[in-house]
C-alpha cells in the first residue's frame, strides 16, 4: 500500500483549535488565510484538504469551490452528513465541484456530530439511526455515480423516484469520489466496510489499530488515521514544546471539552477522550501523546518526538495496516512544513531503501 497524506484545513485559526467553544468561533472564512495554506499544502506532498463542517464553519462545499478555483493540485475533501440534503443535489453538487476542479474532490462522510447540533440542522435521529440513514444515502449517491439512471430508490429515510442527473462525475483518475467515513463505532466499521474507500479513525496503539485494519481489509477498505503531530528535530524539543502548550491553556478549555463529551454520542471522540482521561500515562506509545486530549478534543491525540522518531511511528502504523493520514498541527502550517522538510524525506528514504511501500508522491 501506499502512504498517503492529508490535512485538516479547518485549522485555519490565529487560535489553538479546540481550545474555544464552538459558539465562540467565527465561521467566516479568512479566504487569503486558506489559499496560502492550500498552496503551501501543494508545496509540501499533502494530497487533500479536509473543509470540515459545522454551525460553527463556513459550508464545506461551497469554500473548497472557491478555493478550487485558485489551485492546482491539492483535493478537496469536503465532509457531509447524511441528514442534511438531498442524495440528489449532494451529488449533483459533487459532480459540480468534479468538473470545475478536474475531479479534486473526495467526500469526508460523517453520520453525525452532537444530538444538539444535529437537532440545530433538523435531524433528530439517534447515533444508530444515523448511520442506518448514511446506508440510504450512499446506496443512492452510488447509483448516480455508477450512473445507473433513472435511480429509482424507497427505503426508510429516502424515496427516489426518476432521478437524473446531466452533470457526471468529472475526473481522469477515477469514475466516483473517493469516500472517507470517519468513525470508529461498530456501525461505522460496517458501513466504511460496504461503502469506503477509507475509514478514518483516531489514533491507537498500532496493536490495536491493527486488529481493525486486518478486518477492514477483508471488505478491502483501507484505514485511515485522524492524529495531530508534534515533532521537532529533537525529542526534548518536542517534549517542551508540549509542555509550553499545556501550561499556556489554563483549565477553561479542559472543561469545553469535559462538556462536550457529556453531549455528545460520537463513540470515537467520546472513547478517545475516555483513553486520555483514564490512561496511568498520556503516552500509550513512545510517540503517541493524549496529553493535550483533554484540553483540545480528540483530534489531539498526537505523535510527538524527534523527526526520525515520528516517520518510524508511521511506518510502523504502516505496518500494521494503516495507509492514510489526515494530520493536524499547532500551529499547522509550521506543523506541515516540519512534515514536508523532516519526516517526509525520512519515509521516502525508507521506501527506496525496501523498509517500507513507496510514498505517495504529489508535487
């Protein structure tokens, strides 16, 4: 398998990420920030852009159009949930975002966030109930890509009846969007199993990790890892580094996220947090750090060490089965131009020198 690389765009913030209440973030988008992260995104190998979504962002469709428009290379993956709209207009505005960018769009499936932000969209379902939906919602969104029209569909959630689209998927590499679910819920295995390209899953022990790997492979559905990095050209850089982060904090984000946790039914945040909290230590590896968990949301959970120590930490979650990762930084686009200039090289030394798969090479 191939390394591939991504990274959350949605980190676009003056501030640490998570360290704020979502109803305390602006949602307009500070367009000259984020064209000079995807540009420096191409520079450094990243093959996509997570635009996230939430009350609390700009919609994510209608920011990587834009920001398509301004690009090159770099792929958009643009997250929905399966409530929202219609199966139709999404893939109609997939389709659309296929041709105006040349097929630089994957889709970030997400069934669902917090029961109260669901609520604030309209959707009232519960955590199983969602995904039972996103089942719907995918089976219809692949016949149009399939193109296998007029989609006639009745289930419990959507009724299709004729449906056409004139606009089809647009790309020179491949006939569909390319789907990562994100989840690490039994539901989620399953579905990501029949539908995904891609599960994306926070970060575990590769011990772990590599007993869900192995059982996606059976469906042949990659995994993915959601993992924030730390690294710096030496380990005792990183260390204090983290250290200087922790302390600038104070308690208040801790309780955000304490809080979070209370509303939410997301099993892999909830779960994630539930490790760092109860953890004896916030390293479960040599790298893997859960120490900023509590202050900055699951997504924190971290690989954190020297630059040959981070690049030995994925090529042994390589090893273990994983082929993706969708990164985050403090700040990013230090933290990516780190990736790019200390680890990157590294992998790419270990794929030349048979130790590993070769990388995926974007730019």
């Amino acid at each position: 398998m191939d390394l591939r690389f991504h990274w959350s765009l949605s980190a676009v913030d003056k501030h640490l990420k998570g360290a704020k209440a979502r109803a305390e973030v602006s949602g307009i988008p500070d367009m000259a920030a984020h064209v000079a992260f995807c540009r420096q995104a191409e520079a450094c190998g990243i093959e996509s852009l997570l635009t996230a979504i939430g009350f609390h962002r700009p919609d994510p469709i209608a920011l990587a159009a834009a920001l398509g428009m301004v690009t090159e290379r770099v792929t958009f993956m643009v997250a929905c949930r399966s409530g929202l709209l219609s199966p139709t207009l999404f893939a109609q505005q997939v389709n659309t975002l296929s041709v105006l960018t040349n097929g630089r769009v994957s889709i970030n499936m997400v069934a669902g966030h917090t029961p109260g932000e669901q609520r604030g969209y309209g959707d009232f379902l519960d955590h199983d109930e969602r995904y039972a939906r996103t089942e719907e919602f995918l089976t219809i969104c692949q016949a149009f890509w399939e193109q296998d029209t007029p989609v006639e569909f009745e289930g419990r959630y959507f009724r299709i009846s004729g449906g056409r689209l004139n606009t089809p998927f647009v790309s020179d590499r491949r006939a569909a969007p390319e789907i990562y679910l994100g989840g690490k819920s039994d539901a989620a295995m399953a579905l990501a199993a029949k539908f995904a390209t891609c599960l994306l899953t926070p970060a575990d022990t590769p011990a772990r990790i590599e007993r869900r790997a192995a059982e996606l492979a059976r469906s042949g559905t990659e995994l993915g890892l959601l993992v924030s990095l730390r690294a710096r050209p030496t380990r005792e850089e990183a260390l204090a580094d983290c250290d200087s982060m922790l302390a600038g904090l104070g308690g208040r984000p801790r309780k955000v996220h304490r809080e979070f946790a209370a509303k939410s039914d997301s099993f892999a945040f909830g779960s994630t947090l539930k490790l760092a909290e109860e953890a004896d230590s916030p390293w479960l590896t040599q790298c893997l750090w859960t120490g900023a968990v509590p202050y900055l949301g699951a997504p924190a959970i971290a690989l954190v060490g020297s630059y040959r120590e981070v690049a030995d930490a994925i090529l042994e979650y390589q090893a273990a089965g994983v082929s993706q990762f969708l990164f985050m930084g403090w700040p990013d686009l230090e933290e990516m131009k780190r990736f790019s200039e200390g680890i990157l090289p590294r992998l790419r030394e270990a794929a030349g020198a048979d130790r590993a798969p070769r990388v995926v090479q974007t730019i």
